[in-house]
C-alpha cells in the first residue's frame, strides 16, 4: 500500500476475485457442469438431483473462494 500503485493493484485483484465469483454464480445457474456427464444415462429424477446439486456445488465454490480473501 505504501507504493505508488498499491492501491490500485489491490482494487485490480479485489475486482477480479468478485469477477470470479460473479462467473462461478452464472455458470451454477447456467448449469453448463451438465456437459460433464451422461443424463441419457440418468432417470429423469436423477438427472435433476444431479443438476441441483451441482448447482450448489458451483454455488458453494463460489463461496468458499471468496473466503480465503476475507
């Protein structure tokens, strides 16, 4: 902070750690993980289980990121 740009490289990583979790939060209700697996291979029940809770997985990735700068 005491160097002439300190300031400003600390906003620069602040809005890139927020930019991160804003794109971890689009891509868990986008639920583009799907492509990670088989659906066609899940009952229809399943396959929503899985997509819920991959959402919050991204969700919760978001989060728990966004810990270690706090």
């Amino acid at each position: 902070m005491a160097m002439p740009l300190g300031r400003i490289a600390i906003g620069l990583v602040g809005l890139i750690v927020v930019a991160v979790g804003l794109y971890q939060i689009y891509q868990g209700f986008k639920a583009g993980f799907e492509r990670q697996f088989q659906t066609y291979a899940l009952t229809p029940k399943e396959a929503k289980l899985a997509t819920d809770v991959g959402r919050f997985g991204t969700a919760a990735r978001e989060w728990s990121s966004r810990s270690w700068v706090f």
